[in-house]
C-alpha cells in the first residue's frame, strides 16, 4: 500500500481521472489554451488533452505567461480540474490561484505515477488526494490525513 499527503497550494475539492507526467510542463507554448492539449515535442503527454483531468506534474517551466495560460484554460472550459506538484512554484501556483483550480504539492509523487488514469478525488483544503473505485467510492483508510491505494 501506499499513502500520500500534500501542502494546500488552492482550495477546492475535484474528482476525476489522474494524468500524469513525469516531466515538467510549460503552459506557455507547451498546451494550447483553446483545447487543453499539450502541444510540447518530445513531452510524454504530447497529444493529450488536460480538460476534465487531475493533471500531476513534478513543476511549472518556461514563462510567467503560463499564468494567464492558465486562467484562459479555465475561461474557455478546457482547464484541469485540479493540479499536483511535486514542488509547486510561482507560476503554476498563481495560475492555479486566479483560476480557483484546486492545487496540492509535496506529494510522494514517484508513487503518484502508479495512480496514472485512475479515479481520484482531490480535497485542496485538506491537502489531501484518495484514490476512489469505479463507482465513485472513495477508497478510505481508518488513518485520516492519508491516502492508501489498495491494490
């Protein structure tokens, strides 16, 4: 089994599918803000749109520009709809904040990979990240604070 939690970067509560990346990502030329693709060569989610996921990514690069590449993802509908960090820095972190899209970082995130294209439920004010079962059930340990993934 493994546990996770996070630090509260913005609060909110998502449920959905976790995408994840290992590499990191500039929303600044690498995801096109009118269709929530990444567009980056190379990046290992070229092609994939980040609309309606749980995006989890080690950290922003590139522009203080993703910002407002962020705030425009959430106007136009094709935001995630929530972020996790490895370590969040400013760029991702104010993007998340003027969009009010839920943000978590200082996640054991090497494990996180494992929950790639699972269900999970965000809860920002907690900081905290549960994997739920395909009938939207969370999958819940007796420890508060924590996730388990059971496998």
């Amino acid at each position: 089994m493994a546990e996770f939690s996070g630090r509260c970067i913005f609060s909110g509560k998502a449920h959905g599918e976790l995408l994840f990346s290992s590499a990191s990502i500039s929303f600044y030329g690498g995801v096109d803000a009118n269709t929530g693709i990444v567009v980056e060569k190379g990046h290992p989610l070229q092609g994939k749109c980040i609309a309606g996921k749980v995006l989890a990514f080690p950290h922003g690069k590139g522009s203080t520009i993703g910002s407002y590449v962020l705030y425009r993802l959430k106007k136009n509908g094709k935001a995630s709809l929530a972020l996790i960090n490895e370590k969040a820095e400013a760029i991702i972190a104010v993007g998340a904040i003027i969009s009010e899209i839920p943000m978590i970082d200082k996640v054991d995130f090497g494990k996180l990979k494992g929950w790639d294209g699972k269900k999970v439920r965000v809860d920002g004010d907690a900081g905290i990240i549960r994997l739920v079962d395909g009938a939207g059930k969370v999958k819940m340990d007796a420890k508060m604070g924590s996730i388990r993934l059971i496998q």
